[in-house]
C-alpha cells in the first residue's frame, strides 16, 4: 500500500484520454495497479455534473472534481463533497455583458437545472454534445442559484466580455483565447479545488499530484506536489510542468504512475 493517501488527479481531454477520446488499456492497467497500492485516482475537468457522463470504477476512486473545482462529486456514494458555486454577485457581471452585448448567448450551470439565455447554435451544440437538458430564461435572474459556473459564448467578442469582466473582481474568470468565457465563484480554479479535495480526502498536500495538458490546469499544476504534463501540452502548461510526460497518444498517465513509482 505504498500509494496510501497519495492523490492523483488528471485532466480529461488531452490527459488521460487520447487525442481518439479513449483511454487505453495500458492507461487503465496502470491506473488499477495504482489503486491497488492504496493510490487515489480521479478527474478534475470543466464539465459539470450535467454534462460528465464517463464515471466508472475501473479508472476512478476518489471523488470528480467538476467545473474546473468548483464541486467535487462523489460518483459512487452520489453525493456532493463541496460546491463552491456562484450567488448573487454574479448577477452585475452577468448583466453589465448583457448590456454591452443583448444578444449574447449565456449559460448557468446549477446542479439541478442548467439555462441558457439567448440560445444560439453555439451554446445549443455545447449542450445536446454532452446530453445536457436546459431550459430558456430571459434574464439571469431567473436561473436558479446557486451556478456551479457560468459560460458566455462570446464567439467574436472573447476580448472584450474579459475586458468587462476584469472590472468585477467579486467573481473569478478563466481568461481564454478561445470563444467561451467562463465565469467561477472568486478565489476558485483547478488548484484550490484539488487541495480542498485532498484536505477532505485525508491526503497531504506533498501527496498530492496533478496531470494536464491545457491552459486551465495551469493552477492545478502548481498547486499540486509534482505537475505531470504531456509533451504536446500547451504552453502554458509545459511551462509550469515538474515533470513532462509521454503524450496523451502514448500513455501520459501510465508515465506519470511510473514516475510515482520512483519516487515512492
């Protein structure tokens, strides 16, 4: 049981699956041997509960760290362990981009019920891709509280939304050179979540390993005793990377385990 009360936690897309969408068996094998020396494994992803539907106990033990760790949900004991969610101080954020932009498309991600405010086809793909039921509102208001996060499709105006957003600091945002901006509880990324899960989990934070490939694992990385990145990763995530691994296409989890292995 030389892996008990260590942590790992990977990143989905990019990480632990191939660049196909699969996990590999000598990914999964590895995972299991892992597990079997008392070794806690899971996925910190920006999915929401909605929306994650590859839970399974040959490759997960601990629980998922959904939107980007805002929540950590217990797949097996279906039970929520924290949910750091947006209240009412998103709403000057949510309606200052409204004002700029009226036509904008917004989705809010409570655990129950995900709306959608100017559905376009945008956050429509976004939402039957990953199966995801929604319903229209009219104004944010009305999407019931708390939201997990908050997603602005802001496909041609991803600039400007985070130049708005840089004004409300009573909230947290992940800034992209992508089209969707995303908008978190403050002081909330894939770094606090990982360490508040660990705390729960009974695991120090010199047990504590993370592994990603994208912009947004950058906190994570950091905040974990040992970032393993993929060596096609992004930049940004190279560039804090304790150790680079084999690619996502070439068992970037399995390399990471052997790794551990060494160093346990």
């Amino acid at each position: 049981m030389k892996f008990k009360n260590v942590l790992l936690a990977s990143d989905f897309d990019g990480t632990l699956k191939n660049d196909d969408g699969v996990i590999t068996d000598d990914v999964k094998s590895a995972i299991s041997d892992f597990m079997a020396e008392g070794g806690l494994f899971t996925v910190c992803t920006g999915r929401i509960y909605q929306g994650f539907h590859l839970y399974s106990p040959e490759y997960i033990n601990a629980p998922v760290l959904l939107g980007n760790g805002a929540m950590a949900y217990d797949y097996k004991n279906e039970k929520i362990i924290f949910n750091d969610a947006l209240g009412e101080e998103c709403y000057s954020s949510v309606n200052e981009v409204l004002k700029t932009f009226p036509d904008i498309s917004i989705e809010f991600y409570n655990f129950d019920t995900v709306c959608a405010i100017n559905l376009n086809d945008f956050s429509e793909q976004h939402f039957t891709s990953q199966g995801i039921d929604f319903k229209i509102i009219e104004k944010c208001e009305d999407a019931p509280l708390p939201w997990t996060k908050v997603m602005i499709a802001a496909h041609g105006h991803s600039k400007e939304v985070q130049y708005i957003l840089e004004k409300h600091t009573e909230i947290n945002f992940l800034r992209t050179t992508g089209d969707y901006v995303e908008i978190l509880k403050k002081g909330v990324d894939k770094g606090t979540g990982l360490l508040k899960l660990a705390k729960a989990l009974g695991c120090e934070p010199k047990d504590t390993y993370a592994a990603g490939d994208g912009y947004n694992d950058v906190e994570m990385l950091v905040a974990s005793a040992g970032g393993f990145v993929p060596e096609n990763g992004s930049q940004e995530a190279l560039g804090v990377a304790k150790y680079i691994t084999r690619s996502n296409n070439d068992g970037c989890i399995a390399h990471a385990i052997e790794i551990l292995n060494n160093i346990y």
